[in-house]
C-alpha cells in the first residue's frame, strides 16, 4: 500500500467526467445509484468492473445501452468474485504474451447484499484466498430489492420484508443480520472497510485505498433503498448518516488485521453522549413500524442491546474501550 | 479452431452502448419539481455530490444547475441541502 495518504478536493473529483450517467431507471432516491457515481469518482486509470445480477445491474443496462462508460461485465448472481478474479488472470496473461502495454489495469466487482451474504459468498472466499489483485464493492440494501424485498442474510432483526412480514405472528426478520464485514477480516486479506454515502470524501478515500492495495480488498457500503425500506425517497442519504450516528453501521477500517475505526465512528467512540438510541433511525422506515406497538414494543431494546454489544466490540477490537 | 487476430475476423458479439438517458427522459418520472434559490445557495455542491441520477450539473462558476430531463423528483438535494435553498413544488403549479 502506498504510505502517502491519496489527497483530493471537491474540485477534483467535479472535473472528472461522470462514469454512471443519468437516465438510468433506478427508483427515485436510490442510494446505491448515488453510491455507483461516488465509486466511479476515485477511480485511477483504466478500470474494468464486473457485476453480479441485482438492482445495479438491471437498472443501468438496458440492452442496447449501458449507463456505465467504462468496460462493464455482466454475471450471474454467484460469481462476481470469480469474474474479477478471471479478468485479472487474464490481463497478467496479456501482459506477459506482450498483447497488452504495460500498464495497470483495475477490477471492481460489485455486487449487492444478496450477491455477497447468500449466493456469491463462496465465489468471494475463494477468489480473495487466491489472493487475486481486486476490490470487491458490496452495496447493502438489506434486502433482495429488485426481485421483490425478500428477505437476506443482511436484513436486520426486526425487519418487514416479503418473506419475513410482519404480523400476528412473527416480528420481522427473526435474526440479526450476518456480519459480513468480519468475516472477510477472518480471511486475513490486506484491506476491508465499511463506508456510507453520507461521508462521501471517507467512501471515496477508501475506494481508492481499496484499489491501491496489492491484492483483494473488500469494501461494505451501505445503501439505503426507499422502496424496500418504506422509508421517503428525500431521507436515502440521512439514512445513511443515521445509521452511522447511532452505530448499527459504525465505519472502521481494517488493514493488515490492524482494526481502525474512521473518523465518523471515532466521534461517537470519543463522545458516547453523540451516540443517538436506535429508536431515531428505526422511526423513519416503514419496514420498523410494527416495532412502534405495544406487541411488538420490546423488540426495539433488543436491537438496542445487539447494537451496543456489537459496537462494544469493535471499540475493543480497535483498543479504544 | 481459428484463432481471430484482427478485429475483422471476430464473431460478431453484441455491445451495449455506453450512453446518457439509457431509459429515455427520466424526467418523466417526477411528481416534485426542485427549484434552487441561487441568492441563498452557498455553491457547497453537496447537492451534486449526493443526486443519485447525476441530474444536477455544475457551471463554471460552482452552482448547481439542474437537468430536469432526467431528474426523477426524488427530494434528496433539497433535504441535504445545509441552507434549505432547493424547494420542492408540485409540477402543475
């Protein structure tokens, strides 16, 4: 990794070219559209992207056009990770048969919560274990949003979705949501890192820190998404900042195994008067509202109390509690 | 089998095009109209940063300008925006 810290102003990101153009058919307030422009903006010279089915894809690649305006590779909903890792392979072979200039070529892959937590998580574990040069984004809107909000392994407790509903019989979503984060951490690779839209300089900062580094790296962003959150279009980005401030998305930094939190996160670990109870960020989502009935009341101190275990952790993982 | 070496000799492989508006005028889409207040805007360009469609350009001089071919209404500049100078107003008004 290169020790000098990549510097860059409002102004130089304003003068690069959008790579994800408008018109795209993503909802109104999609934040993962917002995210793939963020992505797009820390990117060094030529760059390849492949992605896995999910809302992204089908939103910005309607036969004939594309709304990405770099080389952009279609899979299925398993193997992101193991496209990335052929397209690598196959520019080291280039390179060396001479077909190609010297010159560095960057993967991305993205896929969305469905793709990485359920269905691609093999493709990933291999691909980062063979230690392919690639940065794995993953864009969590907690839900399989563009098939119908079915629940995944990265819906929260507590929330309604088609295949979890909430009702006269269960809550929501029985079980906390997987934290997939560390467990590419438990893969030893050099570089993951959580991310929110809100703190765009932080997203772009360690995008770019994510393609910088010699071998695979693993970015967790997370992604609100109106429809399936239930949640108004206007609110995406303060959703964003929402989650962040009351820690059910504390962002951190883990390089070489040297846990980091980020500045956002270290604000809240300094202060924990700024910390804001779950309740603020579960109120604005019509997924939670069941939550705000007497039936269903007690479930809120047990998000509470999953939050604060969790983020107790990771202060203790970062050596600040 | 052959192996191609000019581009002439390739199989024929379909190509998306990369192109703006690839799901025509999204502007269509819109139930709420933002409007900027340039006297109140502050040209921070949060507004920019954060549209999800890429609907809001920038002049020269830093303030945003926005591209209601392709802006969807979604309300995500004005409720960022830190001195509230972008309004939301229906279309028919």
């Amino acid at each position: 990794m290169q020790s000098e810290e990549w510097k860059f102003t409002a102004k130089d990101i304003a003068e690069k070219p959008d790579l994800f153009m408008s018109g795209h058919r993503a909802c109104a307030g999609c934040a993962p559209a917002a995210v793939m422009r963020l992505i797009l903006k820390a990117t060094r010279g030529p760059t390849i992207v492949t992605m896995a089915t999910g809302c992204m894809e089908v939103v910005s690649t309607i036969y004939p056009y594309t709304s990405w305006a770099v080389p952009w590779l279609h899979t299925a909903f398993e193997n992101a990770a193991a496209n990335a890792s052929g397209i690598e392979a196959a520019i080291k072979v280039l390179r060396k048969k001479g077909r190609i200039k010297d010159e560095h070529v960057d993967v991305i892959a993205i896929a969305g919560d469905g793709g990485t937590y359920d269905i691609g998580i093999q493709a990933l574990s291999g691909a980062v274990e063979r230690g392919h040069d690639f940065l794995f984004v993953l864009y969590d809107n907690e839900a399989y949003m563009n098939t119908g909000i079915q629940r995944s392994g990265g819906t929260p407790l507590g929330a309604s979705t088609t295949t979890s509903p909430a009702g006269e019989v269960i809550p929501g979503k029985l079980e906390p949501k997987k934290p997939i984060a560390d467990i590419m951490v438990a893969h030893e690779i050099p570089y993951v890192a959580t991310a929110s839209p809100y703190y765009w300089r932080d997203l772009i900062i360690k995008v770019r820190k994510g393609l910088e580094v010699e071998g695979p790296a693993f970015l967790h962003v997370f992604a609100p998404c109106p429809r399936g959150w239930r949640s108004d279009p206007s609110k995406s980005i303060e959703l964003s900042r929402l989650a962040v401030e009351t820690c059910v998305f504390p962002l951190w930094e883990c390089i070489n195994g040297e846990y980091q939190l980020s500045a956002p996160s270290k604000v809240i670990a300094m202060a924990p008067q700024k910390k804001k109870p779950v309740k603020e960020y579960l109120a604005v989502q019509g997924r939670f509202r069941h939550l705000f009935t007497p039936k269903y009341e007690k479930l809120i101190d047990e998000i509470q109390r999953i939050t604060d275990m969790r983020w107790q952790k990771l202060l203790k993982k970062c050596g600040i509690a | 089998m052959k192996i191609p070496k000019t581009l002439k000799e390739m199989p024929l492989t379909p190509l998306s095009l990369p192109t703006i508006g690839s799901m025509g005028k999204t502007g269509t889409w819109r139930t709420f109209r933002p409007i900027i207040d340039y006297s109140k805007c502050t040209k921070c360009t949060l507004c920019w940063i954060y549209c999800p469609d890429a609907a809001i350009t920038r002049r020269d001089d830093d303030s945003p300008e926005i591209d209601y071919e392709y802006c969807k209404g979604c309300g995500i500049c004005a409720n960022e925006c830190p001195v509230k100078a972008i309004a939301m107003k229906r279309e028919e008004e």
